[in-house]
C-alpha cells in the first residue's frame, strides 16, 4: 500500500500506486506483480490485494489517473489487465475495459 484516501464523509480507502506509460496503440497495461530485487537476481510477486482497496495509475501520455478498485479487476486477469484510453482498432467492444470509466477519484469510495 503506498496511499490511504480519505473522502469527505470520512471513509478511507487504502490505494496501492502505480506508473505506466501508453502504449502505441492506446492502451495502459497493469501488471499486478510487484519487482523486486536481491542478491539472487530480480523477481516478480504476485501482489497481496488484500492489503489495499484499489489500484492508482498514472499515465502521463494521457495526463491522468485511473483509479482501479479490486473488485474492477477481472478474475481471470489475476497477473495484469488492460485498460484503453483509444478505442481498439478492430472496433471489438466485448471484455474492452475503457479507461474513461476509471477516471473519477470518488468511484474509490463505492
């Protein structure tokens, strides 16, 4: 966890914060993996979503933050998902996650 948010009626939220630049062609991918690293080399783990509420992603190509509550995330997406700021080429609709819908700090709070 890296944030706690804390609404105007007092309500908290723990916000875990993440970095991520747009991708050619639209879109935001979210590995769920913290990297570490140690005397054995660099390692991927799984990250804890019990520990916080909702992810905080920042792009700065789109100038904002995304916010991502767990329960936002697919399950079968465990080990990343994609969020799109341009719509997919091929037009397909169909498990397409928008990042517009990310996009008001209040939906935390939900």
């Amino acid at each position: 966890m890296d944030l706690i948010a804390v609404d105007e009626r007092g309500k908290i939220a723990r916000v875990q914060v993440k970095y991520r630049r747009m991708r050619a062609n639209g879109s935001i991918q979210i590995d769920f993996r913290n990297t570490y690293s140690d005397s054995h080399g660099s390692h991927k783990k799984l990250a804890d979503r019990t520990q916080f509420d909702c992810y905080a992603i920042y792009c700065p190509e789109a100038k904002k933050i995304y916010y991502l509550r767990n329960d936002d995330i697919p399950e079968e997406n465990h080990l990343c998902t994609t969020i799109r700021v341009i719509h997919p080429a091929n037009n397909q609709r169909k498990k397409v996650m928008m990042a517009s819908d990310y996009e008001a700090f209040d939906r935390i709070f939900d």
